[in-house]
C-alpha cells in the first residue's frame, strides 16, 4: 500500500474505505483485504489516519467494475507503480472520451485494455 501524493488525489473524484467497499459490496472487511493483494483492486494509504483507501469509480453497485483487474494487471505487468496505475486511469483521454476509468464502469473495457496492452510497446 502507498502513500499517495496531491497531485493523484486531486485526479480521483472520490475515495471509499475498506469498510465502506465490505459494506457495498456484502463482504467481510478480510476479503477486501484480499482482493487488494491479489491485485484485483488497489488502495493507497491517504487522510489524517493514513487509512487504506480505494478509488470509488472502480466499485460499481455491488462488485467491483468489470475489467479492473485485468486492466490492472496489465498495468502492473508494463512495470506501473499503484500511482502511475491510478494517475493513467483517472487522467482524461480524448481518444476514449473521458478517462480509462469512466470506460472501465461505461463498459468499455476492451478499449481500455488495448490502450494498456500498447503502453508496453
């Protein structure tokens, strides 16, 4: 889990406890826990408390939004730091419109997938 700067906190609109992801998504708090180790969603540490937190655009409902984990796979596998991960999915591209996370919870994952896939060319 990172520290995370001004500059990525500015880019995400909103954050979500761990708790608060449990409660959405009708889990107990450990399997969130689990969820971020295995990289299926990523939290950085931010707020008075430095406690864990995750960007609420990837909880859709009650699950988490389709396409996040193997986006962030890829992401992880072209050598992106949790910060490099969370500023290029939350920065505008006018190619998609709007930001890789938005098409994420639009459905429009394969397209968010391909643009990751070519940032390792």
């Amino acid at each position: 889990m990172t520290e995370i700067d001004a500059k990525i906190d500015a880019l995400v609109p909103a954050w979500l406890t761990l708790p608060d992801i449990a409660e959405k998504l009708g889990v107990e708090v450990t399997r969130v826990r689990q969820l971020v180790k295995e990289g299926q969603l990523v939290a950085v540490r931010r707020g008075e408390n430095r406690a864990l937190h995750v960007p609420a655009a990837f909880i859709d409902g009650d699950k988490v939004v389709k396409g996040l984990a193997g986006t962030l796979t890829l992401l992880r596998d072209d050598g992106f730091t949790v910060e490099e991960m969370l500023e290029w999915l939350f920065t505008p591209d006018p190619t998609l419109p709007g930001t890789p996370a938005q098409a994420l919870s639009e459905n429009r994952g394969t397209e968010v997938k391909r643009r990751a896939q070519a940032l390792a060319v």
